[in-house]
C-alpha cells in the first residue's frame, strides 16, 4: 500500500478529503448566492435568467458540473465513513456521559444535519437542474424558481434545510480549520468571523428568496 493509498484510507486523511471537500463546497455556495441574488432584481429576472442560460450552455461549465457533484458525493461519502467508524469505535456507551464537555451540540449532530441537507440537494437539483436540463417546460429559469418559491410547502422544507445547513456549517467551517492546522490563537477570532457568514448570513440570504417570491412577487 502507497503512502497516498495510506493517507487517503487513514482518518487523518480522510478528515482532510472533509475539509478540502467542504472548502471547496463553501465555495460554490458563494458563488451560487451571488447568482440568486439577481432573483431580486427589477429586470423581471433578465439578468438572472442571462446568467443562467450561461451556465447551462457555455462548454466549460459541463466539467466543472461533473467536479461539483464528485465534490458532494465525495463529501457524503467520507462523512458516512468517518460517522461509521466513529460509532463502532465506542459500540457501547457510558453509562454517565457528559458529551457537552468534550464536544458542541452541532458537531455531535454533524451527520444528521449533513443527511437532511443531502436529501434537500437531491429534491432541489430535481426541481430545478434535471428539469430544466432534460426536461425543459419552455420556461425561463426565473419564471420556474418563481413558481417554485410561491408553494408554501416546498418553501418550509427549502428554508429548514437552510437552518440545518447552517447549524452543518457552524461546525464543520471552523473545524476544517482546525483539521488544516490553520485554527490557532492568532487566527481563531477572524476564523470565527468569517464562519458567521457563511452559517448565518448566507443561509439567511438564500433564505430570503422564498419569502420574497411567496409574499412580495
């Protein structure tokens, strides 16, 4: 066995693939945000409905699609593992415990709040990716996320997966950092505070979206 084959099947190596992976996730979170972000605009969607029409045809997209999906498979995937291992690693457990003192509520619920996001991705690249890919209505991206937005139903269960993504995020942000060995005392605070937006403020941005199609548009 090669030290990369090593490294990789390794919890150690395996915690990076997480932390690299999730980065790498946070990134298109982003850039995704900043896409939607025209969905507010007073174009009737123009400008929104420009940049994906973009995104859907332009030739290099298609690669970085495919790179975008490895990344979330492999980030389930090694979450699972690592879940797995870690609960055979204690099969029974203590009679008293006290998890509180040795870890956060959100990185005990890590795997839970990382399930109900991964079935949230799968229904939402459903609504909006494979119809809109392999199923077309003739409708405009902006006209479909606006008839989507107006059913109450689908808006809770898209603004719930935002709160246990960001309860995800609260966790697994800083804890990258930490996995990097980049989380120390002369970093801690702005890693701090820089993890506040991206639990908090941009779910809370995406959250906005629903809302403004259900009761404004």
């Amino acid at each position: 066995m090669g030290k990369e084959t090593s490294l990789i099947t390794s919890s150690v190596g395996q915690k990076l693939l997480m932390a690299l992976s999730g980065f790498f996730l946070c990134s298109f979170l982003l850039l995704h945000l900043t896409i939607n972000l025209f969905l507010f605009g007073r174009d009737g969607g123009a400008t929104f409905d420009t940049y994906a029409e973009f995104m859907a045809t332009y030739p290099l997209i298609r690669p970085l699609e495919i790179v975008l999906f490895a990344g979330f498979l492999l980030h389930a995937f090694v979450g699972t593992v690592l879940w797995v291992a870690n609960r055979r690693a204690r099969p029974v457990r203590y009679a008293v415990t006290k998890p509180g003192e040795t870890s956060t509520l959100a990185s005990r619920v890590a795997f839970i709040t990382g399930a109900f996001v991964f079935v949230f991705l799968v229904v939402h690249v459903n609504t909006f990716f494979v119809t809109s890919r392999f199923f077309p209505t003739g409708a405009t991206m902006f006209h479909m996320v606006r008839d989507a937005f107006r059913n109450p139903w689908y808006d809770a269960f898209y603004i719930a997966a935002l709160g246990f993504l960001g309860y995800h995020l609260k966790h697994g942000f800083a804890s990258a950092f930490q996995t990097l060995g980049l989380r120390n005392t002369r970093y801690e605070n702005l890693i701090d505070a820089v993890s506040v937006i991206f639990w908090l403020l941009i779910p809370v941005c995406f959250a906005a979206i629903p809302l403004y199609f259900l009761w404004l548009s």
